[in-house]
C-alpha cells in the first residue's frame, strides 16, 4: 500500500474531522492520580486502545495498520518523511513509544499513559513559565468541535495546508505537561495564560497530574477536571454520552545529557492525530468521543444465576455448575464471592455465610453492578443485569 502526499482543495469541506477518533468509555469507580497505572479501569481500557491508539515512530508495521497517523513531506529535521513525527528525531521505538488510554466520570476526563523512552529527564526548573525543555505532553481540544473540516484520502493530509483555513478560536485550548518534576506532583501550563502555570492543574495540592519513573520510561495519570473547560466552551462542559470535541496529543522527548531541546539529534515530537501545526490548528484534531458504555465487563459478584437477585439459588446455581454439569454462567466472577480468582466450593459456603450467619460482605462489585476491581483470569462474557 502506498502512502502519498494529499493537497487541501477549498471544495474538500464536509462534516467530520480530518483526524484520528478515539472512543472514551466510562470508569465506574474514580481514578486514584499516582501515576501508577493499576487501576482496573487502566487495564480494560489499555487493552482495548492498544495497539490502536499506540504513538509510535513507524504506524505502518502490521500491528500499527489501522493507526490514525498524518503523512507529512520530508525534509526539514523531520525523520525522512514524518508520519508521526513532527519535528527532531526518534531512532525507533525504543526511542520513544507512547501507549495511552482515556476514561471519564461525572467529574474528572482521565488521561493515562505509558512510555517507552531510553532518556528520561525530571523536569527541575521554573514551574510557573512554559519551559520547552522537558519530557512531556500537549493535550489539545476544539471544545465546541466547530473547526474548518475537510475530506481527505484515509491517513493522508497536508496540516501546514489545512492551518491555512482553521486558526484558534475562544474555544480552543492546550496544556502542556511536564508529568516527571522535582515536587510532589506535575506541572501543567496553559495556551490562554500566555504558557503561564495553569491556576488548578499546576497547583501540587490539587494532584492532578502526576508521573512516575518506571524500569523502561515513566508512566503519567492525568486528571482534567470537567470545569476546567468551562471558560473554553462559554457554559459548563457536562460529559453524557455522544459528546464530541476536537482532541489532539503531542509528545514530546529530549534526550542528551545535559539534556538537549526538541530538535535532532537530541530528541523529537510526535502527534497522535497531526504534527506540530495543532497547536495553530484545531481542523488538524481528531475527534474525543465520549460514551456512556462503561469500561470493562460490569456484574454483581454474587449473582450467579444473573437474576439481579443475591439469594440461596445463586449459591445452588454455582453448586451446580461445579458438581452437578449444570450451565456454565456468562460471567464466572459472579460465582466467585469470596474474590479468590477461582471457583470452587468455599464460594458456595461464603455466599451462605454471608446470607444466613451474618458472614462479611462479598468483596466489590457487590451491592451495585461494577468491574472488577483485582485482576484474574475468570471471564465474564455478559452478565445481563447490568446491561
């Protein structure tokens, strides 16, 4: 398959955006901001956005196929053509590889991501003014999703082209992180205050963005509070499902000791959806889509005959199922009550306890549906109770 260089035509306008689109599911339970990617949230979402939403150098090998990525021209300090990266250089994956994910309840969008990168650089200087040297992140957003959009062939246009018809509006607004600092949290800076520290996201007591080293990068959660986007949107920005908005990620990576700006050879950046003319640009984003479909398989543990009741016939049913060739249940972590990853019969004998002899409560989700919140090996298919 060829990848060819796209030209804007003015008569190219229609209605959906020239970028990448990612779908964001809702977490059940809230996100704990440590930069520890652990919650069972992170591993539903992260397995189904990966390797699909994976930033890496080169989308074009197998895995990476069906990636949004932007071709741009060589030339320039780009590597050899782009794709993804819009300026410096990056020698491979292990270079920089970035897999992310994104979440949302009633009061917190979620960002987590997982880095890949050979030179990680804490970030120990002015945490109030924008400084472009870091290991860090953009996040992007056309919160009223109403920029210039256009047609193009699927991953193949010219963002230099399509900046010339779309400029920023009141609505449209970036962070810029430095996830890994010397204090206690994150700094995070904002496009509306000239760069400056962004009153609530750069305020440490606040936590919202936190990063942690790991043995092969850094991982970083970022929590964006839903009112942050209200002087953007001119009204409060209520998430509900079927709620769209202009969305864009730039990484970017310096390396060199000391460390050097992100120019080649001494690191990079790379976009998700465009390059580096997004932050001119809100009709170079991709689209946030939020959804009302939860995160992960929901279920009541507990309610194995999945009647929406927890009663002696689920404690039969699981007894049944383990000695009697009775069905398997669509979701075998209702049967497991006492969330010992295995189903055996002292689940049957902690329902029971817990029904008739004042036993402890079965571990969550119990009294409401939910995901899991410890990881095993048990599935759950469906479970119809909770939709």
């Amino acid at each position: 398959m060829g990848y060819i260089q796209a030209t804007l035509s003015i008569t190219s306008l229609f209605m959906a955006h020239s970028g990448g689109e990612v779908e964001c599911l809702k977490t059940p339970a809230p996100i704990s901001i440590d930069g520890q990617l652990d919650e069972a949230a992170w591993t539903a979402a992260f397995k189904e956005s990966s390797p699909l939403q994976d930033i890496v150098v080169d989308p074009r090998a197998p895995e990476h196929s069906q990636d949004w990525y932007q071709v741009m021209p060589g030339g320039g300090n780009t590597n050899n053509g782009g794709l993804r990266v819009s300026r410096g250089q990056f020698d491979g994956d292990e270079d920089l590889l970035v897999r992310w994910a994104t979440v949302w309840d009633q009061d917190y969008l979620y960002f987590a991501f997982d880095v890949t990168d050979d030179s990680v650089h804490i970030y120990e200087r002015n945490y109030e003014a924008r400084d472009g040297n870091i290991d860090g992140i953009w996040l992007l957003f056309d919160t009223s999703h109403d920029a210039p959009q256009f047609e193009f062939p699927p991953q193949e246009f010219n963002t230099a082209e399509v900046a010339l018809q779309s400029t920023y509006a009141g609505d449209d607004h970036y962070w810029i992180f430095a996830p890994l600092t010397g204090r206690e949290a994150g700094t995070a800076w904002s496009s509306s205050l000239s760069a400056r520290g962004d009153p609530i996201l750069n305020d440490p007591a606040n936590g919202h963005v936190i990063g942690v080293v790991s043995d092969t990068g850094y991982t970083v959660e970022i929590r964006l509070p839903w009112s942050v986007f209200e002087p953007f949107f001119g009204a409060p920005l209520v998430p509900e499902h079927g709620l769209t908005i202009g969305f864009d990620i730039t990484f970017m990576d310096i390396d060199g000791d000391p460390p050097g700006y992100y120019e080649a050879p001494f690191g990079g950046a790379m976009a998700w959806s465009s390059d580096f003319e997004n932050d001119n640009s809100p009709g170079v984003l991709g689209d946030l889509l939020i959804s009302g479909r939860s995160i992960g398989k929901t279920f009541k543990r507990g309610d194995a005959n999945a009647d929406g009741a927890i009663d002696i016939s689920d404690a039969v049913f699981g007894l049944g199922y383990l000695f009697l060739g009775g069905p398997t249940p669509a979701c075998l972590k209702t049967v497991d009550s006492d969330d010992s990853a295995v189903v055996d019969l002292s689940d049957s004998i902690y329902l029971l306890n817990h029904l008739f002899l004042s036993g402890p409560a079965l571990p969550e989700p119990f009294k409401a549906c939910g995901t899991d919140p410890t990881e095993d090996r048990l599935t759950c298919d469906s479970h119809p109770p909770c939709g």
